[in-house]
C-alpha cells in the first residue's frame, strides 16, 4: 500500500507526491491530518481553516471518485503524529509514504519524526518539491549560496526556469471502482474539533475555481496589472492568494497559464505580465528565506540588529488599529475589510504594516500574528517576508527612513475614496475632497463617530527615524 500525505497541497493536478505515489501498479491511499491544537499555536485563522476544510471536503469526494480513500485523523498537535501515522500504517499495511515537502521549521521537525517512526517499520519515505516552481537550494549565488537578496534572486531565479523548465502533471487516471465519501459535516469528531464548517461563499473552494480566475484574471487584467494593482478599489489583482496557500493550485500552473496567455515568459518590466509574474518570484524568495534562515519561523528579525529596536507594544494602541480606529482612512478601511472578509489587498497590507510600525512603533511580530489569525491566504513566509519589509528588519526592507504617510498613500492608491467608503461606515457621505482628511469637515457635521487621529503621523516618523537611527551608534 502506497499513502499519499496531503498537507498545503490539497489538488490533484501538477501534485508530485500524488503522481509519483500512482505510477505503480500498489494500490494506493491518502490521508489528511487535522490538527485543531496545532493550528491554534500557529494562529491558523478560522476562515483559513473553514476553506481549507472545505476543500478537503472536496478533495476526499474526488479521490473517492477515483477509487483512492482519504482517511482523516484528528491528531491535536505536531507532536502527536509520527506515532498516529505509525499506527495507521501498521493499520493499512503502508509500505511507502509519498508527501510534498513543507518549509516551516515545526512541520521540518514533525516531518523528520515522521519518517524516523516509520524507518522502524521498514516504511520508505518519498518528499517532493510541491510548493515552488524552483525548490529551496535549486537558485544560488556564483558561490554556491541561497540568496539573501531579491533582485539578483529573481534574475538567477528567471535563468534556472529558462534552463530547467518544468511539466504540469494531470491528475491521474481512475485506479479502480468509485468508493464512498462521508463528507466532513457528518462527521461529529471533525465538527466538535472545528465548530461551524460551513466555508464563507466569497470562497468558493475547488482546483476548477482557481483556474476559473486564474484565467479570468489572465484574460481581463494581467496587462495592465503593473498600473492597476495598488489600487484596491479595482479589480486588478488575481485574488489567488488563498488557493495558492492551500495548495488548490501551484505556482507552476500560474506561470504555465501566463506563459501560454502571453504566447512567452516575460523577462523584463518592458514586458507585459512580468510585473505579476514577479510577484510570484517574491513568493518563492520568502519560502527560500524560511529554509535558509530557520530562524524566521521562530518570531526573530531578518537583521539580527533589529532585535535592539526598542518596539512598543500597547495593547490600546495595538487594538485601534486591530479594529480600525486608528483615525486615518485608508488604514481603518484596510483593517475593517480584513476583519469582514479575511483578505487584504496588497497594497493595504504595506499601509496598515507600515502604519503599526512606524507611526506605533509597536512591535511588527503582534501585526504578523494578528494578520495569520484573520487572513484566508495567511502564509507564514509572506506573511513574515511582507512584515518584516514593512519594518525594516527583513530581506529587500525599505530604507529605515522610508515611512509611508497613511495619508498621501490614501490619496494616492484610492482617489476617489470609493475603498474607505466602502468600509468605514461614518465616512459614507462625506464629499471626496475630505475623505482622506475628514477631521475638519465632521466637526462642523457635528459627527463625532469617526475617531481623531492617534498619533501625529510627522511626530511619529521622526520617532521611528530615531529608533533605527540609534542601532547604527
């Protein structure tokens, strides 16, 4: 018996481990872990683990269909499963265990004491690159080192992919008679474990709902995606960012489908497509990070100097900006929309990021945790990649003296105030020339719902100028 692990992969086209545990004649089995403990230490956001659920949900219905059972096991934490797998290989009667291999330093570990248990009953063990179109260690320097910087990263990333290429797998063929599938909600072990599985209907689950808009964004939005993508009241990005951390699709069917909408692989900015096609770069540059640099899984700054920065962390303060009083537009929209929908466009992300560092100066790792226990893409390597940047501790982080004006950025990437009118209920009204500085315009309203500003953004950059500045003394 062949048993197929299915972890962040949860598809079943371009899978290697699938494909590879189906190449022979053995029959073969899957099986999924959940982990409620688990997933609470890790700050797994609820709607993150309702869509993922749900997508197993799906996925079990699929392999059923052709003729492979999912067994499901309730294992609370990491520690806990090599001896549940060894008990359900003994079980089945596993001879070889297949599984796509994970970055993160907690599942590294589980992982190896995955396979020491399983080397005890003579179990083979097989790991593939199921996460990167390039795996970690595959992109060095001239000296044979992983990157710590992106853009001699993407360049030498762009010339492995000319030089390798890569295949897209189908899902393989039927492999005996349909089998049945109880589905997750009839299950009352999974349902004490999670609560309410229902998974939120702006997220619809399914590797044909992640082609459907990849394609849509490839057809409608990928050209003009360079001008269009900061802008979060247009419909500029591909919102992909979900199915590409649960794994309902891979990075390798993104870069096929924008190579074969494009008719080419885009090389350079002059190029259209190569803009979003670096975004999927950025991606493969911060889970290189995570496996060159251990540490990061483990809440410590890129910079080792950083750790000295004397970060706040008030809990007031944390929470306005938690729920979005902080008293500056674009930023209480930003949060407001996360705590709804459990995304965030991009550019928000930098904003609100921006915004708890450097004009709260509190500390980037509460931000990092509060955004994986809301957000349905949370990921912990861009999630830590993109915060870390934004606090200038990380890889590629912005000079220290580059602080966004919550104000201007607002100005700049909504105009036209239609975003912060969507989410900020007591700006609804108020005519464009105030939206982005409605303070004066509300007093004489009488409207008192809206918070004043929490800090003074001018006063609060030069703190944080002078915190940064300090490290170099």
């Amino acid at each position: 018996m062949r048993l197929v692990w299915f972890r962040n992969d949860l598809r079943l086209a371009d899978n290697p481990a699938l494909r590879h545990a189906c190449a022979g004649e053995e029959p073969v089995a899957a099986l999924f872990i959940i982990s409620p403990t688990q997933w609470r230490q890790h700050k797994m956001a609820p709607i993150r683990q309702r869509f993922m659920l749900a997508q197993v949900d799906l996925l079990g219905r699929e392999l059923a269909a052709l003729g492979i059972p999912l067994h499901l096991l309730r294992v609370e934490t990491f520690a806990e499963v090599p001896a549940a797998m060894a008990d359900l290989s003994r079980e089945l009667g596993v001879t070889q265990l297949y599984a796509n291999q994970v970055i993160e330093i907690d599942e590294q570990r589980r992982d190896h004491a995955v396979s020491a248990a399983l080397a005890e009953q003579a179990v083979s063990c097989h790991w593939f690159n199921g996460c990167c179109v390039l795996p970690p260690g595959r992109v060095l320097t001239g000296s044979g080192e992983m990157f710590k910087v992106f853009t001699p990263f993407s360049r030498a990333w762009l010339k492995a992919l000319d030089e390798e290429g890569f295949v897209i797998h189908r899902a393989p063929a039927p492999r005996g008679e349909p089998l049945p599938w109880l589905p997750l909600a009839e299950r009352e072990w999974v349902d004490e474990a999670l609560g309410e599985l229902t998974a939120d209907p702006r997220w619809p689950v399914g590797e044909n709902e992640a082609l459907r808009r990849l394609h849509v964004f490839l057809e409608r939005a990928v050209v003009d995606y360079g001008e269009q993508r900061d802008f979060p009241a247009i419909a500029g990005t591909s919102v992909l960012s979900p199915y590409l951390a649960a794994g309902i699709i891979s990075p390798r069917q993104c870069v096929a489908a924008l190579q074969q909408r494009l008719g080419y692989r885009p090389q350079s900015k002059a190029q259209p497509g190569f803009v979003w096609l670096n975004e999927l770069v950025w991606r493969e540059f911060y889970r290189h990070l995570l496996v060159l640099i251990p540490t990061l899984s483990m809440n410590r700054p890129f910079k080792p100097e950083t750790a000295a920065l004397p970060w706040s962390w008030d809990p007031d303060a944390f929470a306005a900006w938690c729920e979005g009083r902080t008293g500056y537009p674009i930023v209480d929209a930003a949060m407001r929309c996360l705590n709804a929908t459990g995304w965030m466009h991009n550019r928000l992300r930098m904003i609100v990021a921006s915004f708890l560092t450097k004009d709260l100066h509190i500390h980037w790792r509460l931000g990092e945790d509060y955004f994986m226990s809301r957000l349905i893409d949370g990921d912990l390597a861009a999630n830590n990649g993109g915060w870390q940047w934004a606090a200038g501790t990380g890889a590629d982080a912005a000079p220290y003296f580059r602080v966004f004006n919550p104000t201007t950025q607002g100005q700049r990437f909504d105009p036209q105030g239609e975003f912060i009118r969507t989410w900020v209920s007591e700006l609804a009204d108020i005519p464009t020339a105030y939206v982005h500085q409605p303070h004066d315009w509300l007093r004489l309203k009488g409207v008192t719902s809206y918070p004043a500003p929490m800090v003074d953004h001018a006063v609060a950059r030069v703190r944080a100028i002078e915190m940064f500045r300090a490290l170099e003394i």
